[in-house]
C-alpha cells in the first residue's frame, strides 16, 4: 500500500510537459480515427434552431460576426450551420462585422454556404455590410438609422443601389438578429443596444468560456438560446441534419475531458496523500 | 493550390508550432511568432480602423465630392486644403473629393472629432500631451453616457425581471424545463449570492450560514466558468491540430512535418549549447 502510495504521491510532482503531451496525444488520435459518439441537443441550443425555425421565406435576419482566426474552431462552425439552416428557409441574411477580422471569416463562410452550396446571389439573398470600428456607438447607430454607419457595403457598392436593402433601415425592420461572438463588442452589447429596446429576438453564438456571462440574460428571456462553442456548434449540426467541423471535433474534445478530469481527480488525491503524509510526521 | 497559398501554410505551421514551442520552455520561436503576432495585429488593426472609418466615414464627409463646381471663397479654400492632402496621399484623398455616398455638402460638425482624435494623438509630443486628456475626457463622458442606461435597462431591470420567478402553474420539478425546484434554485442562489457581498454586517450566527450557501453558489458558477474555459482551450487546440494536419498533407508539401522535424533539431542544438554555456 506504502509503495502505492508513494508512487501517486511522485506522480502528482510529474512534469508539466508530460501532461501536454498527453493532452495532445489524446486531441490528435482522435481526430484521425473518430468514434462517432453520439451528439444530443441541449436545450439552449434546441431554442436557437426553433427560433429560425420558425422564420419565413423572405423574412431578414441580421448575424453579427465578431470573432477572428483566434476563436473561429470554436464560432465559425456554428456560424457556417446556422447560415446553412437560414438559407435553406430562403431568408435575407444581412451581415455586419463588429472585429475587423469578422468580415473575413464571413466572406469565408458566405463561399462555402451562400455561394458554393446554396448559389445564392449577392444583393438579394445576402448582403455583407462589412466591418465598421465603434463596438457599442455602432449597434446603437443601426438602431437609429443603418445608413449613418454604412453608406456602402464590403464591396463600395452604395446601400441605396442593393435590392435586398429597400425597406431595411433600422434593427428594428429585422426579424431575427444572431450575435457570433467572442467577445467585447458582442453578444452582451447586442442585448444592451438593439435587443433589448427593439424587442427583436435574439439568438447568440459565443465561445465556451463566455457561456457563463451570457447565460443570464438567457436566462431572463433576453436572448433566445445560445450555441456555446464547438459543443454548441456541433449539436446545431446535428439538428439541421448536416454534420461538419464541430462534429468531427467532438470526439477529440469527449476525450480530452475525460482525460484532463481523470488529471484533476489524480492530482488532487496526490495533494491530499501528500498533506496527510506531511501531518503525521 | 498556388505558390502564395502553400507558402501561406508553411508560414501559419511555423507561427503555430513557435507558439507551441513555449510548453518545452521560452525559445527564440516562440518570441518570433510572439512579436510578430503582436505587430501584424496592431497594424491589421490600425490600416482597418482608418480604411473604414477615418477615411471613408471623417475625411468622406468632410471632403464629399462636389456637385458640380466648387463656387465661393470658403469652398474653394476648404477643398484648396483638401487637394493639399491629395497631391502628398492621392490614395487617401483621390481628386474630386471623396464619394462614399454622404452627400455633396461638407459636414463641418465632423471637424470637432477630427481635432478630438488630433489631441488624442498628441499624447505622444511631451510639451502637447495635455491636449490628449481632451480627447480621452471626450470619449470617457460619451461612453459612460451610452452605457449608463444601457445597463440599467438590460442588466438592473431586465435580470431583477428574471430572478422574478413564477412558482405557479409550472411542474414542481423538471431536469430540462422551468421548474418550482428550479425556480427555487434560482431565487435562493440570486439572494444568497447578493447577500455574501453586503459586507455592512458581520457574516456570522444565522446570516454568516446564508451567507456560506450564497459562497457554495458562488463556487459552482467558477467551477462552471472553469469548465467553459477548458472546454474552449481544446476546442482551439482542436482547431490548430486540424490545420496542422491539413497542412501536413501532400498537398501543402508536407509542411507541418518539415517544420515541426527542423524546429526539434534546432530546438535540441539551442538547449545544448545553452547547457554547456550554463556548466562553463
């Protein structure tokens, strides 16, 4: 039992760098041979599908990307699904960029959904207005008035000259609006600045770690649903049938968590060896 | 896949594998990959921040392009002014003035940002760095401003409305729904938890144990917090390890494989010699 003992006790001192080579080992392997576990909606995410569900052919929604290449494992394969579903119902997606680096990872998503999968055409399917620098003092403009934030969109092209923007000038002329985010401006300026006083529903993607802070305002009802990170991306995925990046990443992510809670779980037993160990002598 | 493409790939494996490299210890490549990762962002940032912003939204209205000809004495030294800036930065002020769809009129009330932001950049003259807290007070005031009903509305009134929970009409408990159990988790966590913050009284006897749930409450939402960030971490690591492998393809000439052998090798030389500088 001693020996036992103290072997858990000079595991718990093990080098740091044996841990992130076993963290790799167990995120890479299954990337290359996947086990398929299976992926059930969460409620959250459950109200995001069933909110754009619910739109019409025709009706505008307005999706806000405002995550760069640093978070896009964890955003872009929610954002690249629920453009998916949106196109599907055939609604007018307008996208705005709140990171300069969001315009980019739309114009990638609009190619691989609008374009190569869906050919829809630029200017009365999806318009992208592009990235304006100004966090919260821009949602609040396009609350006001769209056209004092954007005279043109991405492409120079004049607002007044593109089809899909006759009649939409205000948040308020949108039917849904979906933040993308990863973090300030985001998700929570989206609430404060247009959700909340226009009374248009809401639905938002963000990274895992920032689930906590948006949650209550799920909670209160401000906002419908949350996709929170690749899980989230992943059971959006699952839910309108077309399995991509956040599916293929799950199995590797499963994994990792069971491994990195076995670690806690050890490591904690060492402590406390070793601390009762140090009392009695 | 064209020549920019794969070299673009050998850059991104490089840059990863620099960061990576950090876990064995601090290396020359991981500070390359840092200083230029800060350096491509500040510059990203800023050539973003002016292209769609200064120039479009400040200089396109104060300098819009012209109906027709420019006529009187003001005009024609406002836009003199303006083929000034033109002939030393044509692509920031093209002949003609500048047409991004603000009009004809130059919208003078835009010189009062323009002369903020001047300020604010003065910071960096030492005898002129007074006009920068001009600026900054500016920016300061408006935000607090904006933000101030903001948060009133959607994080006083809008959470007060729901911790206002029902406890009628709703099961009393479910595991996926709204709940008497779970709208008692709710209320209890939301009072407790406020309660472990009012610090005018001492916490002990009865209010010190209300205040010791509010404590556990506070817990589990870090321990949460914990989770969501692990999760987040891997799921990036998830996002690198693809790329990585994508990159380690025929396709890419096997980048991530060259890159990842040459920077062991020079890795171990590094560490060797700095050993044996270390025992001299």
């Amino acid at each position: 039992m001693d020996k036992f003992l103290d072997f858990i006790v000079r595991a718990g001192s093990l080098d740091r760098r044996v841990i992130f080579v076993v963290i790799a080992l167990v995120v890479i392997i299954p990337l290359f041979f996947p086990l398929g576990l299976p992926i059930r909606a969460t409620n959250s995410s459950q109200a995001v599908y069933d909110v754009v569900e619910e739109l019409k052919a025709g009706d505008k929604a307005l999706v806000s990307f405002e995550y760069g290449p640093s978070t896009k494992p964890e955003i872009h394969p929610m954002t690249v699904a629920l453009l998916r579903h949106l196109f599907q119902k055939d609604v007018k997606v307008y996208i705005t960029c709140l990171w300069p680096d969001g315009q980019f990872m739309a114009l990638e998503a609009l190619e691989q959904v609008a374009d190569n999968q869906y050919h829809k055409v630029y200017g009365e399917d999806y318009v992208l207005l592009g990235y304006r620098p100004g966090a919260e003092a821009i949602i609040k403009g396009l609350v006001s008035n769209i056209r004092k934030v954007f005279t043109v969109d991405s492409r120079g092209d004049f607002l007044d000259d593109i089809p899909m923007m006759v009649g939409v000038n205000q948040v308020a002329d949108f039917d849904f609006l979906f933040s993308a985010s990863a973090g300030y401006p985001g998700t929570v300026e989206w609430v404060q600045y247009a959700a909340d006083p226009t009374g248009v529903t809401m639905s938002t993607g963000t990274t895992s770690i920032q689930v906590n802070e948006v949650m209550p305002y799920v909670q209160s009802g401000q906002i419908v649903g949350i996709l929170g990170g690749m899980p989230g991306a992943a059971e959006y995925e699952s839910l309108i049938g077309q399995p991509g990046i956040g599916t293929s990443g799950m199995d590797a992510q499963s994994v990792a968590h069971v491994v990195i809670v076995a670690f806690i779980i050890f490591g904690n037993i060492s402590f406390y060896v070793e601390r009762r160990r140090s009392k009695k002598y | 896949m064209n020549g920019s493409e794969i070299f673009g790939a050998w850059v991104a494996v490089f840059l990863t594998l620099g960061i990576f490299s950090y876990l064995y210890k601090d290396n020359p490549f991981y500070k390359i990959a840092e200083h230029v990762f800060v350096g491509v962002s500040a510059g990203y940032w800023m050539a973003m921040a002016f292209w769609t912003q200064v120039q479009p939204n400040l200089f396109g209205r104060l300098w819009p392009t012209p109906d027709g000809e420019i006529s009187g004495f003001l005009m024609k030294a406002w836009y003199g002014i303006y083929n000034i800036f033109g002939f030393i930065v044509p692509s920031v002020f093209p002949n003609g003035g500048i047409n991004k769809g603000h009009g004809h009129d130059p919208n003078f009330i835009y010189l009062l940002p323009f002369a903020l932001g001047i300020m604010m950049l003065m910071s960096v003259a030492s005898k002129l760095s007074w006009l920068a807290r001009l600026g900054i007070a500016y920016t300061v005031g408006m935000a607090a401003g904006l933000r101030a009903y903001a948060f009133l509305n959607s994080n006083v009134l809008g959470q007060i409305k729901g911790t206002a929970v029902s406890f009628v009409d709703i099961p009393f408990f479910s595991l996926t729904g709204v709940s008497v159990f779970n709208n008692l988790i709710i209320l209890v966590g939301t009072i407790t938890g406020l309660l472990y913050f009012y610090f005018s009284k001492e916490h002990s006897g009865h209010f010190g144990k209300v205040t010791r749930v509010g404590i556990y409450f506070l817990m589990i939402s870090f321990g949460a917090s914990f989770g969501f960030a692990v999760m987040g971490r891997i799921s990036l690591l998830i996002g690198r390890f693809t790329d990585l492998i994508s990159y380690g393809t025929e396709t890419y000439n096997y980048a991530s494989i060259w890159v990842l052998l040459l920077m062991i090798v020079l890795l171990a030389i590094w560490t060797f010699k700095g050993d044996k500088k270390a025992v001299n």
